[in-house]
C-alpha cells in the first residue's frame, strides 16, 4: 500500500491547458454542408468580428468569402434553406435583443460598398423578436 501511495506522489500531473484554447477568439467555428453538398460554410472573424465565410467543398479553405460583414456584433449562427439557396441568420441590432431574420445569397456578386452580397430583412417590423423553429419542407420559401 506505501509503495502505491509513492508513486501517485511521483507521479506527475498532465500540462495545465492554456485558458486561450477555450476563452481566446476563435479561428472557424459552426461549420456546416450545404444541403446539395456543393459548399461549407462556417464562422470566422471578418474585420475582426465573427461573420459567416462559404467556399465551395473542393475549394480550399483560403478560396473562402465572406457572405456577412457585421462591425458591432459577432453573428452567433446561421443556417441553410433546405434548397441550398440561402443562409438565413439571426442579428441582434444595437444589443437590444430584438432579433431580425436575414437572408443571403451565396452565389450572388458582393457589393462594392461592403465586399460581401447584400443580405436580406425577412422580418422588416422594428422591435420585433423572432426565432426561426421549422421551415416546411415541401414550400421553403414561405
């Protein structure tokens, strides 16, 4: 029994892990296939802000645009219409928790103003909150 308890003395103990692997800024996070499997989209910082990036999947990383150009904010997700057409993402102007659902379309050129395709309000009521919960599979574009 002394001889167990030395050598859990002895023994040393793993490295402590670096507080910036889990507080630091990330480099991609939230990646994602699109539904017909032709790109990933994932989150990265744009301008120092975390906005969504999409490249096509036989593309490298390096090939990747940003869709999004959010300043403020980090965006905090995001996902696909069923038929690959869209992102659709939450935002939460100002920081004050009144969400607004945005669209964006992948394949469109970006804005000269921006770099980045324009995105869509799909909410267009101010002061609104809203969740997206479902999209029906059968009509998407509802």
């Amino acid at each position: 029994m002394a001889f167990f308890i030395g050598a859990l003395a002895c023994a040393e103990l793993p490295p402590i892990i670096d507080r910036e692997a889990f507080f630091g800024e990330i480099e991609i996070a939230g990646a994602q296939i699109s539904p017909d499997g032709k790109f990933v989209s994932f989150l990265k910082p744009y301008k120092g802000v975390r906005n969504i990036w999409v490249k096509q999947t036989d593309e490298p990383f390096s090939a990747a645009r940003p869709m999004t150009a959010e300043t403020k904010r980090p965006l905090a997700g995001y996902f696909w219409t069923r038929d690959s057409r869209y992102l659709l993402f939450t935002k939460d102007n100002d920081g004050d928790e009144n969400f607004n659902i945005y669209s964006v379309d992948p394949a469109a050129p970006p804005a000269e103003s921006t770099g980045v395709p324009p995105a869509r309000d799909l909410t267009g009521v101010k002061g609104a909150r809203v969740v997206i919960y479902a999209l029906p599979k059968t009509q998407p574009d509802t």
